[in-house]
C-alpha cells in the first residue's frame, strides 16, 4: 500500500500540513525540517498528489515541447534529453510537432501554455516578432534559435563550420559548395554567414547552390545542381540533405569521396551507417535538451534572474568516408540511364 501523508508525518514527527509545506513550499520550512521530512519521504516511497499540489503552488507539473519534424533522426535525442530532465525534476512532457510549419507554431505556444508551466520550443521558424509576443504569455526557452533576451540553448555555428573548412581545405579542396536549408532556419543563416567568411580567410571559394527542405528528398533533388556547379566537396544543412545527395551520386555513378566529398551536420544515426559513412558535424541533441529544461526550470523559479539566461554547446567533427583528397583534375561524372534532366527543388523551395 502506497505510503500517505499521514505516514510521512508520523515517521517524521511533524504535523501533515508541515509535510505539505516542506515538499509543496519548502522556502516556508526550517531547512532541518525540511531535510528531514524529505528523507522519511524518500524512504517511505511518498509522492505528493500532483493534482493537490497544483492546487497550492499554481503549478502544473507540466513542460510543453515543441518540435518542426519528429520524423527528422536529429530530434529524437533531443526528446530524450528533455524527457530524462523533465523526470528528475518530477515534471510531466506535452509532445507537438509542427510538421515543418512556422504558421503553426504560435498557435501550438498558446494552445499548451493553457496546460503547462513553460515551454520549450525547438528550431522555431517563426519570425521574431511573433515569438516575443508568444513569449510575452508563456514561459519559453529556445533551442537553437537566439532572439533578443530570450532564455536560449545553441550550438556555436561558427566554430562547427570552421572545423569542416579547415578539414576540407587540408584535404586541397579550394572550391566547396553549400546546399542550403530552410531560408527561415535560424541556424542555416548562422551557418551560411559563417561559412562566407570562414571560407573567405581560408581562401577558398564558397559556392551556395541551392536552397532545399531538410530532408532526404531535398539532397536528392540538390544534388545534380552540385555536379554542374563544379565544386569539389559540397556541405550539407543537415544530414538528411547529405545522405540525398550520397544517394544521387551513386545513382549517376559519381564516387565518394574520389570524385566529390560531402560533409553533413548533427550525426544522427544513419550518417555512420551510409555507404561510405559521412563525415559530419555531430551536435549534442540529448544535452541540447537536458540544458533546455534547466533553464526553463530556472526561468520559473527565477523569472527575473533567468530571463536572459543562454547556454552555447559545442559541435564536433566525426571524419567518416564521404570525404578525401581533392582530385587534381575534376573528371566529368558518368550519366546514369535513368538521368532524364536537372534536379527538382522541393515546393517553395529554389536556388539560393
């Protein structure tokens, strides 16, 4: 039989409402108090009532997350992360998905902030002016995105796309490509802005090709963009765009990494499992998470202190097979018979 407040109070020889308040509202109890009904708490197994405990601290014991794709591999870490830190602090999640859609993002904020404590949103599309005013009724934290004094967790961009340049220049590519993502993707602009002037002091050339969905189909549809363009390596947004364009070069017999190497971002986990492997940029999706829900938790105990609160991870380079040394002269990739003209961007997507 599960233990109640009674056997709590009794255990610790203090009154049920002291039991209440220790676990509900620990600030109004001595500390010794407290650290003794929580011990006899922890003992016995006790949980308060979540319902109750609404009742007296306004509080839902919810989080609300908020993803563009859960079919994307990159996201599920990023759950994980979120869920594993959202228990430990005994808070339920609320799961959405936006389905790539930014129209639908502020509606998601207003519809979950009726039904929990604080949000965290993940790579919103949304423009800026929206999210301020989503933010101005709900407590939400970004991930990566930053946007003025919103509480953020990001991945540093820069340094990513400078690991990747300075491999591939290593490798003797002077002319790289860029296969874009989504125009509003925070993180495909802090990309693209780095790669212009990382490639600039590299003394490199920096093609952008193309601009695509972040999906398999996006890199397939880029990829004979890529070859007429002429660059020996390409870098794609995102892992799925990179795996797209593996899968169009073997189609037209193009050889990676002999005739072109291709580097993606985020090592989710079919990036080592391609043929050959790619090379990409791995990012910390279950930290990104776990750091996301302790802001927002500190943003809730500590609105004016965490209001402004950010926190920038580190990406890292995994070199796989799906990148090698620049040929010395670029040879004429062989047709393919079933090549019946130039790729097709995805809808309201087009050539950057």
């Amino acid at each position: 039989m599960p233990a109640t407040i009674k056997d709590v109070a009794r255990a610790a020889g203090v009154s049920a409402s002291t039991v209440s308040r220790a676990l509900s509202m620990p600030d109004l109890v001595l500390p010794r108090t407290r650290e003794r009904v929580q011990r006899v708490a922890d003992e016995l197994g006790y949980h308060p009532n979540r319902a109750a405990r609404g009742l007296i601290t306004g509080r839902t014991g919810n989080i609300g997350l908020i993803v563009p794709d859960l079919t994307n591999p990159f996201f599920p870490g990023v759950v994980k992360g979120v869920q594993g830190r959202a228990r430990e602090a005994d808070y339920s999640v609320f799961l959405a998905d936006t389905d790539e859609r930014a129209a639908a993002e502020v509606g998601l904020v207003r519809k979950l902030g009726k039904q929990v404590d604080g949000i965290v949103l993940c790579s919103p599309r949304t423009s800026e002016a929206e999210l301020l005013d989503a933010c101005g009724e709900t407590p939400i934290v970004l991930l990566n995105r930053r946007i003025g004094r919103v509480p953020s967790v990001t991945v540093d961009n820069g340094d990513a796309v400078r690991q990747a340049v300075a491999h591939l220049a290593a490798l003797g590519h002077h002319r790289v490509g860029y296969v874009a993502g989504p125009r509003m993707s925070w993180s495909n602009r802090e990309r693209l802005r780095a790669l212009r002037v990382t490639t600039a002091a590299a003394g490199v050339e920096l093609v952008e090709v193309a601009t695509v969905a972040p999906r398999f189909t996006g890199g397939v549809a880029a990829a004979d963009l890529v070859l007429a363009s002429g660059v020996t390596a390409v870098i794609a947004y995102n892992d799925l765009v990179g795996l797209g364009l593996l899968n169009r070069f073997n189609a037209r017999g193009v050889a990676v990494p002999r005739d072109i190497s291709v580097v993606g971002f985020d090592d989710i986990v079919f990036a080592e499992m391609a043929s050959p492997a790619l090379t990409t940029l791995a990012q910390p999706t279950e930290e990104t998470g776990r750091a996301g829900v302790e802001l927002l938790l500190r943003l809730l105990e500590e609105p004016d202190r965490a209001a402004t609160a950010r926190r920038e991870l580190s990406a890292q380079l995994m070199v796989r097979a799906s990148t090698g040394q620049a040929a010395t002269v670029r040879r004429a990739p062989h047709a393919h018979p079933d090549d019946t003209g130039p790729a097709v961007i995805g809808p309201g997507e087009e050539p950057q």
